[in-house]
C-alpha cells in the first residue's frame, strides 16, 4: 500500500497553500515573515483607527510596524500595541509615540525619540503612548479667538450696512460712473492724437532733418570764419580811432587846433564872413572887378 496515495497528496497541498496563503497575507500586511525586529510596547488610552500592520515612522522614515494590538484588562484600562523595530533602531530612554493620520485618513504611529542618545531602552520595554493633535484640534484651539472676534466683526458689518444704506454713496457711485464715461471719451482723444501724430511724424522728423543740416552748414560756416583775423582788424581800428581821437583832445594837426584854439576859430569865422561879402559884392557889381576890352584898349 503506498503511503502517498491521491488523498495525501491532496491533503499535502492544501497544508502548503494555507502556509504560503497565511505568510502572503503576513507579507501583504507588512509583517516580516520571520522575526528578526526587536520589540517594544506602547500603551494608549485610545487607539481609533489604529489597525495590525499599521505603520511605525521615527523622523519621518519607516522603521516597524504594528504587529498586534491587545487591551490591558486591568483597571488602568490601558491599549497595548506591539510594534516590532528595525534591529538598528534605538529607543533613547524619554521616548513616547504619537498616533498622526495622513490626508487619506490612514492611522500610523510616530516615534518621538528622547534626547539623551546614550541611555537607550531595552528591547521589551514599554513607551507611553499619545494623539498626536491634527487639524481639527487646531481648529478647536481657535474657537475661542473666533468667539471673541465675532462682536467686532458684527460691528464691522453694521457699520457696513449703515454705509451702504448712505444716499450719498449711491450719488458718488454716479459720479463716479461719470468720471469713467470722461475717461474713455478722454482715452478716445488720446488715440485719435498719437494715431494723428503718428501719421505726421515722417513729416516732421524729415523738416527736423532739414533744420540739422541748415545747423551744421550755419556751425561750419561759423568754424571757417577768421575769428582771429577779424579780431586783429577790430584792434587796429579800434587803434586808430584812439589816434584820431587823441590827436583831436591835441594841439596838434588842423582839426585839434580847430577844437583847442579859439584864435584860430575866429580867423577862420571871419575870413568866411569876408569871403561871404566879397561874393556878395561881386554878384552886385561885378563891373567893379572884370575888364573887357573887345580891342585890348584899358580903362575902367
């Protein structure tokens, strides 16, 4: 008779496929498959949400997970959760853990680590546990201010009220309207004129031109005048006419005996008189002064 007949072999297999499915659902759950973690105890007075496999954060980074969760039937009422740690993992003495839930409402345990890194708990000991305080006992913690803020915020918004209600604030929003009707009709002219400036532009910038030349034809006819020739002319008449007008102040030459010597004035005043008589005398009796003689014959 055989002994691994069609039965066993069934039997065998069915042994086998509840192992593979019971560490599948280990490995599934996080769970080593053999325990090579070391582990600790953490005592909570509320563990909501907390499930097997859950995991176990130090800083952010995973380092165990919740390997069972038992209550404490003792009058403490106490809720014990056996988390097993990386074996390089070390617990400072001081350390507790914090229940945190993520965005999506997932339940996990952080360590907050003691300070003292040389006085380290043994593998076995047992941490306090606590609730990490989320949003909305944050938002609990501001229920008091809001409350205190609702009368004034109340006042604010009668006061609002009262302002909107005012006659005067609708005729300034009139008013207002009205400025901004000027202001397009304004935006309108100010278009009309830079698309009227920008059709005159060519015009103007080639009558700009115009004048630059004219400019620098004017600074080079400037450049080539003599300034220096010219200013040497202008010394020497200017000489001459200090000469002249010295020699005038003198008693020298004709004309500054003229202006300095009054005998001289004189004589020359009355030889013009005499002058002046003769030629009236010779106009009158010009017989007295022209002989003419048809035969050269004399007599008066």
């Amino acid at each position: 008779m055989k002994f691994f007949t069609k039965e066993v072999k069934i039997a065998l297999v069915a042994i086998v496929a509840i192992v593979v499915l019971f560490f599948g659902m280990q490995f599934l759950k996080g769970l080593s498959l053999f325990s090579t973690d070391h582990t600790f105890f953490v005592k909570f007075d509320d563990v909501s949400g907390l499930s097997t496999s859950a995991p176990v954060f130090a800083n952010g980074y995973k380092v165990g997970v919740v390997k069972a969760i038992s209550y404490d039937y003792r009058p403490d009422g106490k809720i014990v959760a056996v988390v097993g740690l990386n074996k390089q993992m070390q617990l400072p003495r001081g350390s507790h853990a914090e229940l945190a839930s993520d965005l999506l409402g997932n339940i996990k345990i952080n360590l907050m680590l003691g300070q003292n890194p040389t006085d380290l708990l043994a593998v076995g000991d047992t941490i306090l546990g606590g609730v990490q305080k989320g949003l909305m006992s944050k938002v609990g913690d501001m229920v008091p201010a809001v409350e205190r803020m609702l009368p004034k915020l109340d006042s604010i918004l009668t006061s609002l009220n009262q302002l909107l209600a005012d006659p005067a604030l609708a005729n300034t929003l009139h008013h207002v309207e009205g400025m901004t009707g000027n202001l397009n009709a304004t935006s309108v002219s100010l278009r009309q004129l830079s698309a009227s400036l920008n059709r005159e532009m060519p015009a103007m910038m080639t009558k700009a031109n115009g004048v630059l030349d004219n400019t620098q034809q004017l600074t080079g006819n400037l450049a080539a005048i003599d300034v220096a020739g010219m200013t040497a002319s202008i010394n020497q008449t200017l000489a001459n006419v200090n000469e002249m007008t010295h020699k005038l102040n003198s008693n020298e030459g004709t004309l500054g005996l003229l202006m300095r010597d009054p005998t001289l004035y004189q004589n020359l005043t009355a030889t013009t008189a005499s002058a002046n008589a003769l030629l009236i005398d010779l106009k009158a009796h010009p017989k007295r002064y022209v002989h003419f003689s048809l035969f050269g014959g004399g007599g008066d």
